[in-house]
C-alpha cells in the first residue's frame, strides 16, 4: 500500500497536465500512487493525453460532476491513508511529500491536514506564507486547497460538498474540517506552486459569486458563526497575530446581511480583479 496518494481531478485541462506529472515525478519522497479523475472531459488533445498514460498512472473517467466531486471520486479509491489533491494546472516542489508526510505521521490524530506556504505562478509571483487560523478560516479562505489530508479526516465529513459546483468546495471542505475538530501542522517553506490566471475557477466563477458562496459555507456551518463560538475563538491569535480580529469579523458579517448579496459580489470582483493584475497583495488581511 502507498503511504501517499495524489489525487489530480481533470476537465478538459491536457495542456497542464504534463507540468503538473512532471512535478509529482520530481518528488523525492517515492512511496506514492497517482490518480487522474477525468471529469468528463471533451477536448481531444486532454482526451489523447490521457489515453497515452502508462500504467503507473491510475486514469478514473466518469461524466462530468464537477471539481467537488471528482476530488472525492479520487480520495475514495485512494489506497493511501494521506492524499495530496492537486489541480491539473498547479505543481509542487521535490520535497512537498517528503516534508508533509513527516510532519503529518508525527502529529497526532486531531491533526488533519499540513499547511504550506504557497508560491504564485501565471498572473502573479511572489510567495503567500499561508497560516492555519480556525477564526479567519470562517471569514477568508486563508488556505490553500493544496495540502496533505489524512483520508480519515475526509471520511468523517462526508468529502467535498458536491453542491458547492460553482466553487469555493475547498473553502467550505476546510471550514467542515475544522467543525469536526481537526486542526493543522504548518510547514513553513514554498512547496505548492499556484497558478493564477484569468480562465481559472476563481477569476471566471466563484470570484464573481463571493457572497452567494459564502453565504452557503455559513449556512452549513451555522454553529461555527454563532456569538458563542466566535466569542470563545477569536482570542487566541495564532503565532502572537490574528489574521481577522473580532471587531472586522462582526462588521463582515453585518454587511453579508444587510447589502444585497448582487451588490457585495460585485465589489469583491472588482477587488479580486485589482488582486490578480497586482494593485493589491494577493492575500489581504483583514484588520
């Protein structure tokens, strides 16, 4: 059995797919299997990609479902029991599983996931040093997607919400994580490299759809944003800093319900455009 399994959910992305292989090929920690979950893809260049792959590589096609959906088709054939999922127009660095792996063996079971910091690639450069905060979470997707998962972890909160198909899964997968208990090991070097650009989910779907989606994640985690909760949690900054401090979180929260969910999606399009072309850091702490 492999002590890690990467899992790679593909629509119609063959022409990323050979730098993202190459990556997980580049790693120094061997003991891994990889799983493409094809979401249904149509174009033929992905299509002949994927069918020119030898047998090292496990290819699981099923009809498009969504990013949602084809992350958990491929975390429930995981035989691993930690999975890397990996977006076909990302990569990560040599020592990712080598380093996630010994961080997350050695942490005990309510540890459920290592966080990384992150490199930028496309649109943006420079690197994000991402930080597990259970407070900021419930406000700002401060996590990346790309991280190393116990498939435990995965089980208990029943996956990825497959209702979440316009984006925003990971934010709300992470978010249910940590309403089951589980929290994270920080590993602080650049091992996972994120590709920005215009096509991509955020910028063309979920980005236009902020409130609406986060509105969702609140919806289903309604315990997490009660007085009580948010009362009990906010004091304990992470490292000596909060990343959202109480006062902001509560003004946040104000504005979800009172301004028309339209009007406030627009303003943060307007203001992830104005992140993305370099007017504004790529991640924004909210003070």
């Amino acid at each position: 059995m492999p002590a890690v399994s990467i899992v790679i959910p593909c629509y119609n992305g063959g022409k990323f797919l050979p730098g993202a292989l190459a990556s997980v090929a580049a790693q120094t920690f061997r003991d891994f299997e990889t799983i493409i979950v094809d979401d249904g893809s149509t174009d033929a260049q992905t299509r002949a990609f994927l069918a020119a792959l030898g047998p090292e590589i496990r290819v699981i096609r099923q009809e498009n479902q969504g990013l949602a959906a084809a992350r958990n088709t491929g975390f429930g054939l995981a035989r691993a029991d930690f999975v890397l999922p990996l977006d076909c127009d990302d990569t990560i660095e040599p020592s990712l599983l080598a380093e996630a792996h010994a961080a997350l063996s050695s942490a005990p079971p309510d540890v459920g996931f290592v966080v990384t910091e992150e490199r930028l690639a496309g649109a943006r450069s420079g690197v994000v040093k991402l930080r597990f905060d259970r407070f900021a979470q419930l406000f700002h997707n401060v996590l990346s997607y790309g991280m190393l998962f116990r498939k435990s972890a995965w089980e208990k909160v029943g996956g990825y919400n497959v209702a979440m198909r316009e984006g925003y899964e990971d934010w709300e997968f992470n978010v249910h994580l940590i309403a089951a208990g589980y929290r994270a090991v920080e590993v602080h070097k650049p091992l996972f490299n994120y590709f920005i650009s215009g096509e991509g989910m955020l910028m063309s779907r979920s980005g236009r759809m902020h409130a609406t989606l986060w509105r969702r994640i609140r919806d289903l985690h309604p315990e997490l944003y009660r007085w009580r909760w948010l009362l009990r949690n906010h004091g304990k900054p992470h490292l000596g800093r909060r990343l959202v401090r109480l006062t902001s979180a509560l003004v946040v929260l104000a504005c979800a319900r009172i301004v028309p969910e339209a009007v406030m999606n627009r303003l943060h399009y307007t203001w992830l455009q104005a992140k993305r072309v370099g007017l504004l850091p790529w991640r924004v702490e909210i003070n």
